[in-house]
C-alpha cells in the first residue's frame, strides 16, 4: 500500500507570493490533516479535513487555508507568504475516526525569501 | 492552551546503552503516542497508548502512559546506531489533533 505523498518536496517563494501544497492520502484514508514544523515552534496543527469538510481547525491566521476534494486528496494554499512561514509543511492521513493513526508523509520543504 | 514538555531536549548515546525521554503536561490526554523523525522524513509512529497505566512494547522500545494520564516515557534498550533521530511526543487533543512535544534528538557519543 502506498503511503502519503506531498508534492512538491522543496519550494521557494518570496514574501507576498502565494503558494498552493498538495497531499494524497493513503488509500481508503478519509482524513487529512496539516502540520506546520519549525525549528522554534516545533510541530503545531494547522487544521483537519474528513470527507470534503474542516473538522478542526488550530491556530493559525486565515492566510492558512485548505480544502479537500471528494478523493480524499487535500491542498493546503498559505497566501501573502512572510518569511516566518518557511518550514516544513506535513500532512498526516487516517481512516477517519478521531482514534485511527495518522500517518505522516515526507513533507513539504517551503523556503520564503 | 495544552502544551507538551518533552526531555532531554538532545542526548548523545553509544551503541548498546538504555536510552530515556519523557514528556509531561498539565492537561490530561486520552491517548499518548511517540514517533521517531529521521532527517528529511516524516514523523514515524512507533507506539501508541491509549489506557492509563498501559504499558506497551514494540521490540527495543517500550513506552507507558502515566497513571494520572498527564505523563508518558519511552525507553529504548541496547541501542544501535539507526537509533539516532529525533522522537516525538504526542498527545491526542479532545478534538483528535495531534500536540506534539519538542522532540529529543537522539545522537551518537563521537
């Protein structure tokens, strides 16, 4: 079984750009969920998607946005980008119950300059 | 909001020596996990606990959840050099978000 794929893997912008990150779960997963990873703030959860709707949601600013289609795959689109918001971008798949396992992909590199 | 202390912050091993981590916090979770990221990858979930008091392993490592469901350690016996790493706490927020601790880096002795 294949596991979660992010695309792409590396990505430079500069500040005010726009940038648009793409997950594709494991399948038979309904459940994506988005993580920023940071040196200083470590992992923090940007928000969860289960069959096309958010189910949760962290705290970040509404420039950090997501959606998910009707295949389970999700895009996580961060607009009007700052040079804070260079990290690691990952996003983790599950069945779909709030108890079912996450499982992680390799994540998203961004690099905002 | 919950919050996750996770030490040591690094720790330098040599081959073969038991290895230690804990992670504390003042709320209470439902379930505890701990994952192991290798650079350039994602976080790896080697165990999850999901009862007070539980104690699980999964070959070398073994992890417990604190009786008053606010604490979790994760040991690792006769550890090899692909032990190196960074691991992860997690707790199960009430709303099935993961909150993750710090991380302890795990390094070989040089």
């Amino acid at each position: 079984k294949a596991g979660v794929t992010q695309t792409p893997r590396y990505l430079i912008k500069t500040r005010g750009q726009q940038v648009t990150l793409s997950c594709s779960p494991i399948s038979g997963h309904r459940s994506v969920s988005w993580y920023q990873q940071t040196p200083g703030q470590g992992l923090q959860f940007l928000f969860e998607y289960f069959s096309e709707t958010q189910r949760n949601k962290g705290n970040f600013p509404g420039r950090f946005s997501g959606r998910q289609f009707s295949n389970s795959r999700s895009e996580m689109n961060v607009s009007t980008l700052e040079l804070g918001d260079s990290a690691l971008y990952l996003c983790a798949s599950s069945l779909g119950s709030l108890l079912n396992e996450q499982f992680f992909g390799p994540g998203t590199r961004l690099t905002v300059l | 909001g919950q919050q996750l202390n996770q030490s040591p912050q690094s720790m330098f091993i040599q081959e073969g020596e038991d290895v230690s981590m804990n992670c504390t916090s003042s709320s209470i979770f439902n379930t505890w996990l701990w994952y192991k990221q290798d650079p350039g990858e994602g976080p790896v979930l080697l165990i999850a606990l999901y009862k007070a008091g539980e104690l699980t392993s999964n070959g070398r490592l073994t992890a417990q959840f604190g009786i008053t469901r606010k604490d979790s350690f994760l040991n690792i016996s006769a550890s090899i050099p692909s032990d190196v790493g960074i691991y992860f706490c997690a707790g199960r927020g009430s709303q099935g978000n993961l909150i993750f601790g710090k991380g302890t880096k795990l390094s070989v002795k040089p």
